[in-house]
C-alpha cells in the first residue's frame, strides 16, 4: 500500500472511531499516531515527533486567546447578563408577532457577542427565554427550533473561539476575520428573526403577543446591559482600532465582564471557583483537540496526500466555483456526524491550501477571510441539523415536553435561511470583504 492510499484509507477508519463513540481527539491521535508509524517504520521517530509536535503546537502565543475568551463567557453567564438581553430585546420586540421568539434570537446574537461559544450561548439563553416562550404559547418546535438557531451565533459574531482557531490553522489575521466575520453574524440574526416572522405569519394561532412595554420601561431596560455594550465595545473596537493585540483584547475582556459580574452582585467565590474550573475543563477539551488535528494531519502531510490533492485539483481544470461548491455540501455532510470545532481543525489544514491555489479572482488575504467566513457558516449550521446537532440536543434537553423530532422541525426552517445566506455571501464576496477594505483604508 503506497502512503497515498494509506492516507486515504484513514478517513474512513476516523469516521468509524468516531461512530463507535471514541472521543474525537482520540481518535485523530491514535490514527495519526498508527499511521505515522506505518510510514516511518519505526516507534522511536514517531515517539520523538510526537514530543516536538506537542511543543511546537502549544507554544503558539496565539492559542492563549482561548482560555481568556471562554473565561470571559463563563463570567458572562453567571453573571445574569442573559437575562438583561433578553429583557431589553423582549421590551422592544415583544408585542409583535412572534416577537418573543425574535426577542431570544436578538439576545442570543448580543450574548454571542461577549461569549464567543455556540454551545454556552444555547445553554444560557435557553434557561433565561424559554419558559417565557412556553409562556407565551409558542409551539415546542419553535421555541426549541429558535434558541438552537440562535445560539449559533455565538460561533460567527466575534469574538469567538472557532475564529481565532481558523485564523491560526490558515495563518489569517485575527483582527481582520473578526471584521469579516460581523456583518455575516448580523444577517444571520435577521435571516432568523425573518424566518419566525414567516412562521408566526403560516401558523397564526402559533403563539400569542405580549402587551406594548412604555418606552419609559425600554430605556430602563436598555440601560440594564450597557456593561453587554460596553465591554462589546472595548473588546471588538479595541481590537479593530488597534489599541489592543487579540490576546490582551481578550485579557480585557475577561477582566471587564468579571468586574460587571462582581458589580451586579452575582459572582461570589463559589461561582468564581465554578467559572474557572469550567474554563480549564473547556480549554483541556479544546487543545486536546487541537494536538489530536495536529497529529492526524502531520501523518497526512507526512504521506504528501494534501499536496498531491492540490496539484490534482489544479491539474484537472475544474471551475473554482465547482470545488468550493463541493467542499461546502462536504462540510454539510460532516456536520451531521462531527462537532464544529473537530471538523474546523480536522479539515482546514486539509482543504485551504487546496482551495487558495485556485483562482476567485480575488488576493490571497481576501480569499483567506471569505473561505473562513463560509466554512465558518456552514459549520454553524452543522450545530442544528441532525443526527448530530449539538445545539439541538441541549435545548431539547431543556424541554422534555417537547420531542427530539419536533426539535429538529422547528431548526428547519432556520437552516434553510442558513442555505440562503451561504448562497448569498457566496456569490457576493464583497458583503463579507467590505467592512475589511473601507478599515485597511483607513
């Protein structure tokens, strides 16, 4: 068997560990592991490769950005900061129809924007928004199906992790994929609060309306998340003006987001033991991750399978447009079976120098930022399609009412906006570039 097929042949036998409920990171390591040993031929070179690998991947600066962004989630939310958006977009949305539902979608979206995490974004606004949904007679379908969609977007609006995680595997700036990434994160939420606009509109017995909040209550309420506002503010701005690195920027931002926790007199030690604790939980996670996608795809580059891809590629003289259609349902395909963050690092190392070597009539750095940003996409949409939806499991998991089908109805008509926005941004680069040019013009 020649290093080709061997590279090609572990594809499948991943996906069988992974079917077999071994943990993704595992997974990646043993296979990596095995097959670098296969090409090698002996243990000692691959011991001693995974002892440089292991080194030469944590002492990246940049995976410290990590850490920082999901401690500042944590103290987010045990912080009640939730449910302050969740009351300020409800005063406002609330008496329209399927205004409750758009209410969590807008919180979702502002929460999304000081967590960085789906599955914390979920989680948390799903405690806060849906008894008001059920409250309010919206279906099970609906209430689950909207706070699932929404709580993608604790992916795409920045800061996020799985962002500075695609910047580092594609060698993109930070700051720039966090410009990029904005506009598409703010489509999304309206693409969602259009589709329960629709839905209410189909079904209009579907849910009731709350009364009109006086406008003196909605800047009371308003008032409420300002420290939401203001750390959003300190972070993205100071990273897009330059004032901070992504790293300090996130170091700011933890710092900031515990001082409001502690000022709105939420935190105690109990809780700040609770966030820390779950944030070394999380990181451990992640770069265990992050060294098993190290592992696999420098067996990978080992064997010269992805070099050899891309010259194939180039050689055939198919449409760019062609390819990076496949590579997205491919990337859809992967999301019903595997967790965001593993496709991301499994993937992109893969794919990208496949995909940069073709024309889109555009430079590398733009190419680099548009690709990330609709990979980043349809990934999200991976988080609510089955059988592995992970934002579906855990809101489902809120409302035992409410069946794991119904669940996966009511994200319908949410991937279907996802779809159309994938189509959009891919047709139109410059939606997703424009906000890049007009700061580097600056």
């Amino acid at each position: 068997m020649t290093n080709i097929e061997l590279a090609i042949w572990s594809f499948p036998v991943l996906l069988v560990l992974v079917f077999l409920r071994m943990p993704i990171a595992l997974a990646m390591i043993g296979v990596g592991v095995g097959g670098t040993w296969l090409v090698i031929g002996t243990p000692m070179m691959t011991l001693n490769q995974l002892k440089t690998l292991t080194y030469g991947t944590f002492s990246n600066y940049s995976f410290s950005i990590i850490p920082l962004f999901l401690l500042m989630g944590q103290f987010a939310t045990l912080s009640g900061m939730s449910a302050a958006l969740f009351r300020a977009a409800e005063g406002f949305l609330g008496h329209r129809k399927g205004g409750v539902a758009m209410s969590a979608v807008g919180a979702c979206a502002g929460f999304g924007a000081i967590c960085g995490s789906s599955l914390a974004t979920a989680a948390t606004m799903g405690q806060v928004a849906l008894p008001e949904l059920k409250r309010y007679g919206y279906p099970g379908s609906l209430a689950t199906g909207a706070l699932a969609a929404g709580g993608t977007l604790g992916i795409l609006i920045p800061p996020s992790v799985i962002l500075v995680i695609y910047a580092i595997l594609a060698e993109q700036n930070i700051e720039k994929l966090f410009v990029a990434a904005l506009l598409p994160g703010v489509l999304a939420a309206i693409g969602y609060m259009l589709a329960i606009s629709v839905w209410v509109r189909v079904s209009p017995n579907s849910a009731a309306v709350r009364d009109r909040v006086p406008w003196s209550e909605r800047l009371l309420m308003l008032g409420k998340v300002w420290p939401v506002v203001t750390i959003f503010v300190v972070v993205v701005g100071g990273i897009y003006s330059g004032i901070f690195t992504p790293t300090e920027a996130a170091a700011v931002g933890a710092a900031g987001t515990g001082i409001a926790a502690i000022a709105s007199r939420q935190m105690n030690w109990s809780k700040l033991k609770e966030a820390i604790l779950a944030t070394a939980a999380s990181s451990a996670m992640i770069f265990l991750i992050v060294l098993g996608a190290g592992i696999y795809n420098s067996f990978l580059s080992l064997t010269q399978l992805p070099q050899t891809a891309s010259s194939w590629v180039g050689d055939q003289g198919f449409s760019p447009w062609l390819i990076l259609t496949i590579v997205l349902i491919m990337y859809l395909i992967f999301g019903c079976v595997m967790d965001s963050l593993s496709m991301v690092l499994l993937t992109v190392p893969i794919i990208f120098p496949i995909m940069s070597a073709l024309d889109f009539g555009m430079s590398a750095n733009d190419f680099g930022l548009w690709f990330g940003i609709l990979v980043l996409i349809v990934v999200e949409v991976g988080l609510i399609t089955p059988p592995v939806g992970m934002n579906l499991f855990i809101i489902n998991s809120m409302d035992r009412e409410t069946p794991i089908g119904q669940t996966y109805k009511g994200a319908l008509p949410f991937v279907i906006t996802d779809m159309i926005r994938v189509v959009i941004l891919a047709s139109f680069p410059a939606i997703t570039l424009w906000l890049v040019w007009i700061i580097d013009a600056l």
